[in-house]
C-alpha cells in the first residue's frame, strides 16, 4: 500500500524511504475528472506490476496541496486500483508495487529526493505548477508507453550502488537480490563479488559465497582482497585444507603479497575432528614457522612495506588453542613481527626514557586497545579505571577501533585524557610517545593485528600486558604480565616471555553485569519445558575432541538433558560421532541456536540449569554472567592460566562443591546437577551469596597501582645510580 512522505518529515532518511536502483516521479493534475484520473492512474501502475523488473521499481506520485480541499483521498484511490488489478490479473501479492506518495514538500526535501529519480513519467493531465516548483525539469522525461524500454541494464550502474548501499545497511537479503540482477547481464566490479560474498557468509549460506568468490577470481586473478575472503571463509567454516591451497594458490599469482605467505604456512584450525590432528598442525606451526622465518627477507623497502602490510591482517590467534604451552612457538612469531615493524620503524623500537616523577606529579599511564567497547577481552578494565586512585595517577586511553558504545563512553568517562584515534598505527603511536607515558598497558595481545604490531614497538618505558587474551604475547617489546595469583598454576612464570605480576584474587575489578529481569520462557528458544538444560556457551574452537564423550556420558546419565550451543554449530558432526559411541543421536541431545541479542544470551543463562565450562580453556566473560544469573557451573582446572577462570571466580564466592579434579568428576557433578534440583537451588542460592566477594574487587586495583609506582620508582632510581 501507498507510504506517504510530506513536509513535516524534515530530515528524510533516504534509506527508509525504500528506494529503488529506478525510481519513477509522476505530477497527476488531481483537478481533472475522477474518472480521467483513475483510468490514467491505472494505466501507470499495470505498466509497473507487469514489468519485468518491477522488483526493483518504485513510483513517487506527488499529491497536490487540492486533495486537502477535495473529498479525494489519494490512498484510497491507488488502493483500490491495485486491488482490483491484482483481483482482474490473479497476481500474487509479492508482484505489489511500492508507490511512495510525496505530500508539499518543501525545497530542502525535493532537493534530497532528486538525485534519487532516474525518470518522470509524462501525463496526459499533469500538475505543471508542481512540476516548476519542485526543480524537477532536469530530470528525462518519459511517455508512458516507453516503459517497457526502461530496464534494469540501462541503469546497470544504479542498481550495483544500490546493492552496496543495501550492504552497508545490513540488508543482506535485499543487497543478494541486486547484485544477482546486476550480474544477469553484466561482469561486477571487485567490490561487488566481496560484498556479494558477505552477505550469503552473514546470512550463513557459504557455499553460494565460495562460489561467488571463485567466479570474482577467476574474473579478477590479481584481486588480494577475493583471495583473502576466500582464505578466510574456509578457514571460519573449518575447511583449513582448502584454506591452505587457496593461500598456496594466491601466493603463486600474487608472491609479493607477504599475507598470503602467512596464510600459507601458518593457517591453523578453527576446530580440530581429532587429537591427532591437534599434533599435526602443532607440529606443522613449527615447521612452517621456520620456513617463513628463514624466507622472510627485509632488504629492500618493498619487502619490508609488504611484510608489514602482511602483519596488519594477520594473527596466530588460534595456537594457543591446542591446549599446550606456547611461550616457545609465540616467541619466535613475536619476534618476527618484532622484526618487521624494526626495519618499518627503527626510531620506535628503542627504549624510552622514564620521564622524571616531580614532587607532587602523576605517574601516566596509558590504556591501549581496538576493543575499548562492550566487548569481552576489555569489559573488565573499566574496574581498573574506575576505582583509580586519581591522586597519584593518570589515566589515558587509546582506543585505535572505531565501534563506540555506552561502555565506550565509561572509558572516557575514567580517563583524564581520551584519545580516539581509529586505524591509524602510525598517529596512535606518535600519540603515545608524545603523551610521554611513564607506563603503557595492553589489555588484551593476540586478538587483534595493529594491536600485535603496536605492542612490538616500544612506546613507553614500561610496557605490559594483561589477561584479555590470556596468553603470553612473546614480544621482546613487553616487559610485564598482568595476571591474576587464583588463576596462575605452579610454576607459571614458564608460560610466559614477560615476568609474571600476580594481583590478588582474580586481579581485575570486574563490574557486576546487570542482567535485569527474566522476560522469557524455553518455548521461545525451542527448548523443552521439562528437559535438564546444559548451556554450552564458548566458541567453538575452545571444544577440544577429546572431551566430546563427556556430553554423551552425561546424556547417559540425565535422559532427559538438552545441550544449548548458541555458536557451536561447527561442532555438529563431532558431536554426532561422540554421541554414536554410546549408542545416541545427538540431535536428540543437541540443540544449535544462534543469539541475537544480549537479552536473549542472559535470558538462556535464566532458563538453564547448569552451565558447562570447557576443558583447557575456560569461560572468562561468559562465566562471569552466568554467576549473575546465579547458574551453577561445572569446571574443571586447566593446566595453564587460561584453563583456571572460572576456577577461580568460584573459589571468591566460596562455592568449589562444582570444581571437579577430573573427567570423570565433572561427569559426576554435572549428572548429580542434573538430577538434583534442590542442590541446584542450593547452589545457587550460595552463588548469589558471595557476588560482593567477586565483583568490584578493589583489593586487586590497590595491588596494582603498588606494582606501578614500584616498577616507576626502581626504573629511576637505576637510571639515577647509572649517571651518578
């Protein structure tokens, strides 16, 4: 049906006016006879229900200021004439066309419509004075009967720009349905088949955008961009074989391009099918590794810019992730990046000099991250910073990623200085030096590449990073570790480059989530009423195969036993073979529901009734929500730092009665949890008990700030004793 636009919509937002690749503006004289109108009318729109790209069609119709003294009423008008069309042609109601009426608008609004309008359609009777007004006689005009002849290939280019336009909105389905008509008849563009190829990936239809992204290949062979995504969706998607051979396959067309380099040699699995497999590729990393480091060559001003460029879209993310200790492998690649970003940038690798702390003066220092929003691997830093002690510190922060939010603004809110400096590596680090920092801190190492690339540099006199992404980074760069004394296991200093910085307790200040209200039953996620919900909430590449029995020997147990994975879809297929061993479908078991929202995340936390931590890598974020949600959580102690989060959250509540020591123990609790309802109640109860124990430690934060002002002080004090 009709939508009208008219003057009191000031600042029209183009994109919900729902504007098509051909938009068509027609001045109706609504003076003439009733019926001369409506027949004309008529005509206009069977030209458009009938033509063959009436999907990407729409019709403006300007409705003169008469009809407010008249007893016409526009809608009603064109309402009837569709419905009798579509009654009088039998069509089905998606062949709809969508008319936009446009009521007195003013010359600010036609001047933001026009570029819009590819053509206006004659009239046998039409409002001329409308027509002078509205600036509109530099648009073609057309008879009705030429119609026909205007067709999506005359305006092959407006229907690509709109198809990106829709991209960028995130209307995938919408933008898919564009691009496909634009390539009836014409070769895209690179953009287009990397768009194209997005939105089927977001919209999980990843075959089609392999195949779009082959077909912009072979159109495109030198395209990086094409080979990238193609790299990148197999390896998400756990086809790293296929990953492997593509990047093999772009470093032969394009050899300079040190990324692909990188692909080639260190592609690693997202998820693992075996334990042999994990030996395989941990073997393999080592290997190639090697290779790459002995092929990398820095000699010339093009192999450095290539290798740095090589680093900016690269990340080994996933080797700690095998469940052994890095702090071999990660140094070497450390170092290479080190490397690297020496021979890009030799004035900023060498160490800067500890700025005199004056009577009365702060100690500076500095925050850096990509991820300075709600996001997992920083969301608990913001404790840090709000429970500072303003009187001997202050507090900057780099935020180099370019997603604000309202926890964006708690960051600025904490800071005495605030730097939002997005994407530019060399701006943030000349920001740094220049700032002066007696300390720079790096929440989280290893997630995001510029972050990598800046964290080899040596910004600050001190630098350190902390338990964002709980892994060593390996830099020769990063003088410090930041980590918590629960969490770290006997001898833990081996599984680190950086010397070790134990804080008490869990060492952040992590902020109570607010969790609300439950405003949801199970029915909403097609969870059974009166089945034992085991929610399964890591990544996927934190399930190891060795541990897939577990679920089925719980199943075992607990007939009635459904395991929520909200993002475990790869994990299918193990899952069926694990659960086969004991002579089960998982699919009776296993329920694959991806979350929207945040609120629908907590409101599954609400309706489960034990949540299953990983085994060697531990829920951090999501564990700390679950104890909100007073969700008992079955854990079992990793070997490494990584494996001891949720260990330790409840050991500060006082709960350890759910820590098991082994697999068989955690079968056991998860089973008897299962099974017992009241000592679920009774746990629960005591997890909601110690809340204040865990959250808004501020214990962790006076720990911290001692270890500042003491590594400030003994860097000037040596510095003192080397001149005197």
């Amino acid at each position: 049906m009709p939508r009208n636009i008219d003057e009191t919509d000031n600042h029209m937002d183009l994109a919900t006016l729902n504007l098509k690749p051909l938009n068509l503006l027609i001045f109706p004289d609504w003076k003439q006879p009733e019926e001369s109108l409506y027949l004309e009318l008529e005509q206009i729109i069977r030209s458009l229900v009938s033509h063959p790209d009436r999907d990407f069609l729409t019709i403006l119709i300007y409705v003169s200021e008469f009809l407010e003294k008249s007893e016409l009423d526009a809608n009603l008008i064109l309402s009837a004439i569709v419905m009798n069309l579509f009654m009088e042609e039998d069509l089905d109601t998606s062949c709809e066309p969508e008319i936009i009426l446009l009521e007195n608008l003013n010359r600010s609004q036609w001047l933001d419509i026009l570029p819009q309008i590819q053509y206006r359609i004659k009239l046998n009777a039409e409002n001329h004075q409308a027509i002078a007004e509205s600036g509109t006689e530099k648009i073609p005009v057309v008879e009705q009967e030429q119609l026909s002849d205007i067709t999506i290939e005359s305006q092959a280019l407006a229907l690509r720009e709109f198809g990106n336009a829709l991209y960028r909105q995130g209307r995938y389905e919408a933008a898919i349905k564009h691009y496909q008509r634009f390539l009836v008849s014409q070769i895209g563009d690179i953009e287009l088949y990397g768009n194209l190829s997005e939105c089927l990936r977001n919209l999980n239809r990843i075959e089609e955008a392999i195949a779009i992204l082959n077909s912009g290949i072979h159109h495109y062979p030198t395209a990086g961009q094409l080979h990238f995504q193609i790299i990148k969706i197999f390896q998400q998607n756990g086809r790293t074989q296929e990953a492997i051979s593509s990047a093999e396959k772009a470093t032969q067309i394009l050899p300079d391009e040190y990324v692909f380099q990188l692909f080639k040699h260190l592609t690693l699995p997202i998820i693992y099918n075996t334990s042999d497999e994990i030996k395989f590729y941990k073997e393999r990393f080592v290997q190639e590794l090697k290779k790459l480091i002995q092929q990398t060559s820095l000699k010339t001003p093009e192999n450095k810019i290539n290798a740095f460029r090589g680093f900016s879209s690269f990340t080994n993310f996933y080797l700690a992730y095998q469940a052994h200790n890095v702090v071999e492998s990660q140094s070497k690649y450390a170092n290479l990046v080190h490397q690297v970003m020496a021979a890009n940038y030799p004035q900023w690798v060498q160490a800067q000099p500890m700025p005199p702390l004056l009577e009365n003066s702060k100690i500076r220092v500095g925050y850096i991250s990509s991820y300075l929003y709600s996001y997992s691997g920083t969301l608990w830093l913001t404790g840090w910073l709000r429970y500072a002690d303003t009187k001997h510190f202050e507090i900057y922060c780099y935020y180099t990623g370019n997603d604000p939010d309202p926890i964006t603004e708690q960051f600025r809110e904490y800071s005495d200085v605030f730097r939002h400096i997005p994407h530019n590596l060399e701006a943030v680090a000349k920001q740094v030096i220049e700032d002066k920092l007696h300390i720079l801190v790096f929440p989280e190492i290893g997630m995001d590449a510029p972050t990598i690339q800046l964290a080899s540099l040596r910004l600050a006199p001190v630098q350190c990073s902390a338990w964002g992404h709980p892994v060593t980074s390996g830099l020769p760069t990063i003088d410090y570790f930041i980590s918590s004394e629960l969490m770290e296991p006997e001898n833990a200093e081996l599984h680190y480059s950086e010397t070790l910085v134990k804080l008490p307790n869990i060492g952040v200040s992590y902020p109570k989530p607010n969790v609300g209200e439950l405003n949801n039953s199970r029915s909403d996620f097609d969870i059974g009423e009166d089945a034992v919900i085991y929610l399964c909430c890591q990544a996927p590449f934190k399930y190891l195969p060795q541990y897939d029995f577990i679920l089925a020997e719980i199943a075992l147990g607990v007939p009635q036993a459904q395991f929520v994975f909200p993002r475990g879809e790869l994990l299918r297929e193990r899952l069926k073979r694990a659960f086969a061993a004991v002579n089960l479908d998982s699919e009776d078991y296993c329920v694959f529901r991806a979350i929207a929202t945040r609120q629908e995340y907590i409101a599954i936390n609400f309706l489960a009734d034990v949540f299953l931590d990983t085994f060697t890598w531990s829920g951090g974020n999501t564990s700390l929500e679950a104890i909100a949600c007073n969700l008992p959580i079955v854990t079992c102690p990793g070997e490494f730092m990584r494996g001891l989060h949720a260990d330790s959250f409840l050991k500060m509540l006082g709960v350890t009665d759910t820590i098991a020591q082994n697999e068989e123990e955690y079968i056991q609790i998860a089973v008897n949890l299962g099974l017992d309802s009241e000592w679920r109640r009774d746990v629960a109860q005591r997890m909601s008990q110690g809340h204040d124990h865990l959250f808004d430690d501020k214990i962790c934060v006076t720990a911290l700030e001692g270890f500042y002002q003491r590594v400030v002080r003994e860097r000037l004090e040596s510095y003192s004793n080397s001149i005197a």
